[in-house]
C-alpha cells in the first residue's frame, strides 16, 4: 500500500518494486491464492493464472468459469472446500476482498509492503486497527536503480484477545 493505503489505479498496480513482487512470489508458491475476480483480469495475460499456485477467483456471476482456476461465489465456499486441507491460504486482494476477509475475520496473518510515496490510487486496503496485529519488519528496500521507491515489508499476526 502506499503513504494514503492506497493499492491500485485504473485496475492497475502503481508501481514496479522487483524485490516486493519476488516477495510476493516466493511467500505465495505452492499455496492457495484467492483474488477477486477484477484483481485477476487485472494481471496480464501471460503471468496468469499465476504458476505453482492454486488459484482461486471470487465472483458473484455463478456462470463464470477460468481455465484453470477455480471459482467461487462465495468467501464461506471458498473457504469450506479448502475446510479439510492443510493449505496455507492467501488473499491477494483487490480492494473489495480485502475488505471481505478482514470483515469475515478469517485474517490472521498479513504481509504489508508499505510503499513511501503516494499515487492518487483509486482502491485501498481497508482501515484496520493496528493495535491487534503485532508487527515485525521482514524487508527493508532502500531506492535504488530497480526501486524508485523505499518500502517496507511488515508481517502483522493477529493478537486474540
Ligand atoms: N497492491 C496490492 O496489494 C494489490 C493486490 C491486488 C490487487 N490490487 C489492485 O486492486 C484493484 C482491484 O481491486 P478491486 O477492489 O477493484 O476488485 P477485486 O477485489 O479484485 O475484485 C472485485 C470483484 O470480486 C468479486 N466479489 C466482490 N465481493 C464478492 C463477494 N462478497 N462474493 C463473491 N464475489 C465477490 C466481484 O466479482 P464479479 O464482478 O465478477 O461478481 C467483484 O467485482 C486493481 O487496481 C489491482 O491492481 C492491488
């Protein structure tokens, strides 16, 4: 997310951080990534479905079908196929679902690459209280030739109260 959380412009990611995208690819490997089905048209033809990751597309159009992903209408579906499995699952936005998965509460961990400028986004990452998450710092990027911007990668883990 960047300085205002926001996430994403015109359907569209808003910056290109290397470092945070390999990030993204090796945390997510082998596991479940559940996207909304706008985050998925979203990403360019040729990355998708995104490899050695089981794909998962939410979406309210119960005709829709994805080569080789699968779809659900709901989050609850979604997560009761996945009920009996061992698997890491991963919500990997947009906005909306997000949104959906913090307010179902079935969060609890997340990864957040705090990007240090601001883009004039369009879709942003829901507010969250920070006092229930306890946070650690996992990469710090300085700007370089691949970086125009510093970020800084967080885990959060839910505290339960
Ligand atoms: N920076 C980041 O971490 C990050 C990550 C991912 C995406 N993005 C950006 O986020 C933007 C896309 O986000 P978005 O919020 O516009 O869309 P989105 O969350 O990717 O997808 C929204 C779609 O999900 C489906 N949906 C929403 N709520 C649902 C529910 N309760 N049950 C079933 N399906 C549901 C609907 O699909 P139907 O219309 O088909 O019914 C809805 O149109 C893009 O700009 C993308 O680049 C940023």
């Amino acid at each position: 997310m960047d300085a205002e959380n926001g996430i994403g412009k015109n359907n569209d990611l808003m910056w290109h951080l290397p470092n945070d995208m390999r990030f993204f690819k090796e945390t997510t490997m082998h596991h479940v990534v559940i996207m909304g089905r706008k985050n998925y048209e979203s990403i360019p033809e040729k990355y998708r479905p995104l490899p050695n990751r089981t794909n998962v597309i939410l979406s309210r159009d119960s005709t829709l079908k994805i080569q080789g992903c699968l779809v659900f209408n709901t989050l609850q579906a979604c997560l009761m196929h996945f009920h009996d499995e061992k698997e890491k699952l991963f919500i990997i936005g947009g906005g909306e679902i997000y949104k959906l998965a913090l307010q179902e509460k079935c969060i609890d961990e997340m990864f957040i690459s705090h990007v240090e400028a601001t883009f004039a986004a369009d879709v942003f990452f829901p507010e969250i209280t920070l006092d229930d998450w306890k946070s650690s710092t996992v990469i710090t990027q300085e700007i370089d030739d691949k970086h125009p911007y510093r970020f800084i990668t967080k885990h959060y883990a839910l505290i339960r109260h």
